[in-house]
C-alpha cells in the first residue's frame, strides 16, 4: 500500500497568535521575542519578513531592518493552549502523529478511509474554525517531500507532490531545502559549484557517502524520491536543557559555572520528576560573533542528580579555551534511560555542594 503522509505547520505561529488576540496588531509586522538589547527574534508576522527578519535574528538587527516593527514578549503559556487544540484535531484522525515542535506535525494516513486531499482540507478548516489560525498543509508518499510540500505555498496554502513529479520538481530548488544537508554541508557544496538539487543529483552515491559519511547514501536517494523513514510516536524525552542571553558578555568562566549551576538544578529536578538518568551533558554558547559552539561529554554511568550534571558541566568549561566574549550560555543532558540501575557511579560519594 503506498504510504500517504500529511506535514502540517502553522504559519508564523506565536506571531499569528499575537495577530489573533489583538486587533490592533493585524496586519501590522509583528515580532515576538526578547525586547531587551540582547533579545532574539522567536517568529516574526509575514508582514516583518517581507524587511528581511527571520527567527533567531538578533533583536538589534531586526529593529534596523523592520523600524516599524511592534515588538512583544513571548506568552509560551498561550501558545501551547492553542497548540493543544491543534493537536487534538490532528488525533481525531490518526493516532500516527508525529510532533515535530508545538506547531508542526507528520500525520501517516495511509490506512484513513479518506483522499488525502481531504484529510488535509478538514484539517485546515478545523484549525480556523476552532483556534483562527491558518496552517499549511503538504502531502506526499514519504516524509521529506510532505515537510518540502508543507512550505511551498505559505501561508495558508497546501500543496502535493506525487512519485510522478519526481525528480523534475526537486531540481530547480536550492540544496538548502535537503534534510539533512546543515549549513556546512550547503557552504561546503556551493563552494565546489554545488548549489541546486539538480547539481546534487549528478554526484554519485560513492562520493556523496565519502564527503557526508553515512547520511550521504540518505541525502543520495532522498532528491530521488526515496525516503523510508516512519512516523515516530514517541513522545519520550530526548533532552532536558536551558540556556540564556548574557546580560553582558563575558568569558569569566566562574561567571558561566554560577550560571550552569542554576541550569544544573533545574535540569536535576526535571531528571528527579521524569525518573530519567542522563548519560550525555551538552554545554551550549554562542561567542560575541554569533557563532554556536557545542561541548559535551558522554559518561561511562547515568547520572541524574544536580550535583551530578553541574561537576561534568564544570569539567567541560575548564577545558573550554575561550578566545572570545560569550553572550549565551546553555546546558543541556541527552542519552536518556529510564533504568536506574545504570544510575551507580562515583558520583553517589560526591558530597552535595
């Protein structure tokens, strides 16, 4: 039976939110995020991308670029309100639902007795009806032409892209739009004069699996259409982090350990609650040059106390030489196990600090 996928993603959807709640700012380029001089853009209104502002644009810039931009603080609360009414139409129709972020879905409804078209039709209907919001909606046989399809025609738009498209529809676009492919690998490509899918699509497997390692054979057959993987579930936990912008910038590495040891607590505690251990702590920042680094440091043992994760995070900033200002530190656990029983280690000696 041929697969029939849906990807549904709202459109700028804690700015449509925004729009939504107050008249006044229909319309109008509305940008949600920190309002400091250190904020980050989070979603910005269609009307603000038009002057160039996107997420993660710092606050800074994006006053330059949209002047007349309304600014406003982020209310995750409501958002997940609407979210949650969101996804419960979504699971009316399927339990094959696949949350990629609190507003953007894989459905698998292959066995739903209904034209995909449909499906997705009833979906938007049902979202305005109940929340005012619009989504875009793509359909496909598999789940890297369904997210491609998702984002063709936005806002409020819906597309399909069927096996008898393929390749054709694919080459034209950018190689920016590959799954897989991140910005180093884009910025590697374009440099040997690599920058369409179509120019993607003449590299032979061999080469693609000697640059990209074992994605390329994945990157290989999805510009052909191939793309086998399922809807996951899971609604586990895959990471508990926070992380935060500097009110100054600063590499004083005590500084950044009183800040991490506030994250460690917090992380513990969410550990504690979810009866999780973590194998793998992540330290996250981002230098004055807005460049992201990543350090992290996999355990032989799980941990889960606060205790725990501060001393591995500490050990992993002293080994950090840093040649430039921070302006935002995070930490963050991976390789979560619910088995206690990995939870023995040295750690359990550790006197609290």
């Amino acid at each position: 039976m041929k697969r029939k996928i849906i990807h549904v993603d709202m459109d700028a959807f804690f700015a449509a939110v925004e729009q939504h709640d107050n008249n006044k700012l229909k319309g109008k380029p509305v940008i949600v995020g920190g309002i400091g001089k250190r904020g980050v853009v989070s979603t910005c209104s269609y009307e603000a991308r038009k002057y160039g502002v996107h997420s993660a644009m710092p606050t800074f810039i994006a006053k330059k670029k949209c002047p007349n931009a309304i600014f406003v603080p982020v209310r995750m609360a409501r958002y997940k309100e609407i979210s949650s009414i969101v996804f419960n139409i979504l699971y009316e129709i399927t339990e094959l639902v696949e949350p990629l972020s609190i507003d953007e879905a894989y459905l698998d409804v292959t066995k739903v007795n209904s034209d995909s078209i449909d499906i997705a039709r009833y979906i938007k209907k049902e979202v305005k009806r109940k929340t005012g919001l619009t989504l875009s909606a793509g359909i496909s046989y598999n789940k890297f032409l369904a997210k491609l399809a998702s984002d063709w025609n936005k806002p409020n738009g819906i597309k399909v892209i069927s096996k008898d498209m393929m390749p054709d529809i694919l080459l034209p676009l950018s190689i920016k739009k590959v799954y897989g492919l991140g910005k180093k690998s884009v910025q590697m490509f374009n440099k040997f004069g690599v920058y369409t899918i179509k120019d993607l699509y003449g590299l032979p497997k061999e080469y693609l699996i000697e640059v990209l390692g074992k994605h390329g054979e994945d990157i290989f057959n999805r510009i052909r259409g191939i793309d086998d993987r399922e809807i996951n579930m899971s609604s586990d936990t895959k990471s508990i982090g926070r992380e935060t912008t500097l009110k100054e910038d600063t590499r004083n590495k005590q500084i950044l350990k009183d800040i991490i040891k506030d994250f460690s607590i917090n992380i513990g505690k969410s550990l504690t609650r979810k009866k999780l251990f973590a194998k793998t702590v992540t330290v996250k920042y981002k230098t004055i040059d807005f460049t992201i680094h990543t350090k992290s440091k996999t355990l032989d043992n799980c941990i889960q106390k606060q205790q725990e994760v501060y001393k591995v995070a500490c050990d992993i900033i002293d080994n950090i030489k840093f040649n430039k200002d921070i302006r935002l530190i995070g930490l963050s656990v991976s390789h979560l196990d619910k088995d206690s029983i990995k939870q023995l280690s040295i750690f359990d000696f550790i006197d609290n600090y």
